[in-house]
C-alpha cells in the first residue's frame, strides 16, 4: 500500500473499511472480505460525510430502505477518499423504519458500477484522489448491510478517531524524518569554506 506511509488506500482500506467490518459485520462477511483485505485484492472506500453534515458524523441523510428482495439507497456522499479506486463502498445511511423518523444507521457494502451509483472523481490539492457520490435507487441484495440492525454510528465514531490517530502517527514520522535529514544535511553542508 504505497510508500510505507499511512496513504489513503491503506487508511480507506485498512484503517477504515477493515475496522467497520471487524466490529459490524456478520460472521459470513468477516469471513468473506477480510482475507481478501489482509492479501490486498480488496480495496475499499467508506462514503459517510455529506454536505450539509458539516464534520457531524450523526447528521446522515442518506436513506435505506428495505425492499423485499433486499434495500434501496437514496442520498448524495461528498469528498469520498478513493472512491473510484475501490472496488466496494460502504455507504452510510438511515435505515428508514417506516415511523416517518430517521432511523439508525446502518452501512452497506455497496459494489463499484451498482445501478445508480454516480460517481465524479477529482483530484485533491494535496495529492489522491476523492470523489462524489450520488445514489439514486442503488438496488442491494439483504446481505449488503454489514451487520444486523444495532445502529453503527458508534463504532463509525470510534474507526474514525483509529484513522486521525492514524494519521497524526503519520505526521509525527514524516516530521521526525524531515527533521533527520535536515540534521544531517546541516553537518555535512558546506558554505564559504567551512
């Protein structure tokens, strides 16, 4: 996964995608994705934020809602780190109960390509790609929520603080080799003769 560095596949993956399925999922799906994960033929992205959430991990929109054959996806997910690379998604979204209220939150191993999943990809300012996604009538077979129906917003809380930790670790050892190689750059550097 790149450079040795906590790069984006490897936190959407690793960090991210394979924590949601360890604490959520089934154990079919554990089973099922995890060694592909472990032996790198399985790339992930997680597509939770959206616009108007605004850094709130509980203000999903995005709606679920069981069909008899499976579930139904509705809603727009914003800034989706290696959206495009992946080959599944999992996709946030309320599970509608049918009381008119929002429901819990439930994820969905969604497949690249599903009908009516759209994607526009960009590239970030600092390098990777991300990308929008726009889910309109995406149909799911039943087994694609991860889990059973306990809501999933606090174990998304609890990966998400994993990943910044994981990143944070990241800063503090490009830091820590920048500030190596500028040390041993300065002892060997030479100027006007000395």
């Amino acid at each position: 996964f790149g450079r040795g560095l906590v790069s984006e596949p490897y936190l959407s993956t690793i960090v991210i995608g394979a924590g949601l399925i360890a604490e959520c999922g089934t154990m079919a799906q554990k089973q099922a994705l995890l060694p592909d994960i472990a032996d790198g033929s399985l790339y992930l992205a997680f597509a939770h934020s959206e616009r108007q959430a605004r850094f709130d991990l509980a203000n999903v929109q995005t709606a679920a809602k069981k069909m008899p054959d499976g579930w139904r996806l509705n809603g727009n997910k914003a800034a989706v780190l290696d959206g495009n690379a992946a080959s599944k998604i999992i996709v946030s979204a309320r599970v509608d109960d049918g009381n008119g209220k929002p429901g819990k939150l439930g994820l969905f191993l969604v497949p690249q390509g599903a009908r009516g999943l759209v994607s526009r990809d960009f590239a970030r300012l600092g390098g990777g790609r991300a990308c929008n996604l726009e889910l309109r009538d995406v149909q799911l077979p039943a087994d694609a929520l991860l889990g059973d129906d306990s809501d999933a917003l606090p174990v998304v809380e609890a990966v998400i603080d994993r990943a910044m930790a994981a990143l944070g670790a990241e800063a503090v050892g490009i830091m820590q080799t920048l500030l190596d190689q500028t040390l041993e750059y300065t002892r060997i550097r030479k100027q006007f003769g000395r």
